[in-house]
C-alpha cells in the first residue's frame, strides 16, 4: 500500500468536504478508514493519520503565509 497516496487522497477530500473535514476533526480514525474504504491496521492508520494532519497544518501555514508574501521583498 503506497501510504503517500493514501494520505494525499484523504487530505483532498478533507479539504474539499466541509463534513469530511469536520468528521476528520472528531473521530480521524474511523474518518480515514470511511474514506478509504479499509479496515487497517492500527500502525497503518495511525500513519495515514498523523501524515494527513501534518499535510492539513503545513498546507494551511503556507496559506497563512502567501498572504505576508508582499512584506518581505515585494515592491520597493
């Protein structure tokens, strides 16, 4: 299982999907699982998990960040 794909599926379904998201935030385990359609091993969704939640915060940091873009060396 390529459990890099995993983790990029469910995050654009959590991002895309205000309900998944939010079913994400309460129970991710069971969320993952309902998405990928698989009953897994704890240490494989823990994985899939933790990877999906690190993807969501950096996404979202560099979201927050594009918009400082302009303070740092923009226009002079």
């Amino acid at each position: 299982m390529d459990i890099k794909a995993k983790i990029d599926e469910v995050v654009n379904k959590v991002k895309s999907d205000p309900d998944i998201a939010s079913k994400f935030q309460k129970d991710p385990i069971k969320t993952v699982e309902g998405i990928l359609g698989v009953d897994l091993p704890d240490d494989m969704i823990k994985q899939v998990v933790d990877g999906v939640k690190a993807k969501i915060d950096i996404d979202g940091i560099k979201d927050k960040l594009g918009g400082l873009g302009g303070l740092f060396g923009g226009n002079k």
